[in-house]
C-alpha cells in the first residue's frame, strides 16, 4: 500500500491547483508527466496542448467545459485527436487537482496500459476528496482545499 499526498502546486487568481504527490517520492505527478513528455518529440502537439489548456485553466479558472469526463475525474485535452492524456479533478470552477498520465493507445483507457494506473489514481483522488469535502474531512473555501491531505492506495503491482 502506498501513501499520498494532496499538495498545492500552482496558484492562480481565479484558480488554485493542486497535485497528487507519494509519500516516497520527491517529485509529484503532474512534474513526472511534464519531465516524460516535455522533450518527447513524437508527442510535441499533444504535450503542447495540454501545457496550453492549464494555462488557460490558470487564467480562467476550472470550467467544467474545458475537460474530458472520465468516470469520476477529468482529462486534458478536451479535443480528440490527441493520444496524450494528462489526468485530473476537477473540484469546481476555483479548484483542480492535477495527476499524472500518458499515451492512450486504445479506445478504452483500461486497455492502455500507459494510462490506465494514472486514470485509476485521479479516479481514486476524486473519490476521496469527495467524500472528505461531504463528510467534513476535508473543507474548501475560496479555492483552497485543508484538512486531511494524505490518503492510502492500493496499487495492482
């Protein structure tokens, strides 16, 4: 069993972002994805993009439609065409957490097996926080998410 950690990551006027970072390690997910693919050329326009989208997000906050839905958390980029996929929750319009993720090769992200873990993780974080903001674990005012920030996971390896 792992453990990990809701932290903050960028901050924003009209948005707060966090990302999910293991106990054991020093770098979070969303700086492993950007170190994976920031000089993968095969993948320039996809990393590009996303880079585009949470600049965006940064300037106009965490619009619902500025995602892909997937299950219980969220994707970028929105548009298809792309096969990288960075993995996210979106809380509301003031608060996002960023994940990990990476080349979707099938149309079912359970059979791509570089996506799959990410996808799994965010799902897991989306279901925690939303269960801690509902149970008073966990509180958000203006943006800003407190409270119980580390949580175990289960991983398949």
């Amino acid at each position: 069993m792992k453990r990990y950690i809701i932290e903050k990551y960028k901050d924003y006027p009209t948005v707060k972002i966090y990302t999910v970072r293991f106990k054991h390690e020093k770098q979070n997910e969303t700086d492993r994805f950007i170190s994976r693919f920031i000089a993968n050329d095969e993948y320039k326009d996809d990393f590009n993009i996303i880079i585009y989208w949470i600049r965006k997000i940064g300037s106009s906050g965490s619009l619902e439609r500025y995602f892909r839905p997937e299950k219980k958390a969220k994707a970028i980029p929105l548009e298809s065409g792309y096969s990288l996929r960075l993995y996210c929750y979106r809380i509301n319009d003031e608060t996002l957490i960023l994940g990990n993720g990476g080349v979707k090769t099938s149309n079912k992200v359970q059979n791509s097996p570089d996506c799959f873990p990410h996808f799994e993780l965010m799902n897991h974080v989306a279901k925690k926080v939303y269960w801690g903001l509902n149970d008073g674990r966990l509180k958000l005012e203006k943006g800003q998410l407190s409270g119980e920030l580390e949580f175990n996971y289960r991983t398949a390896s």
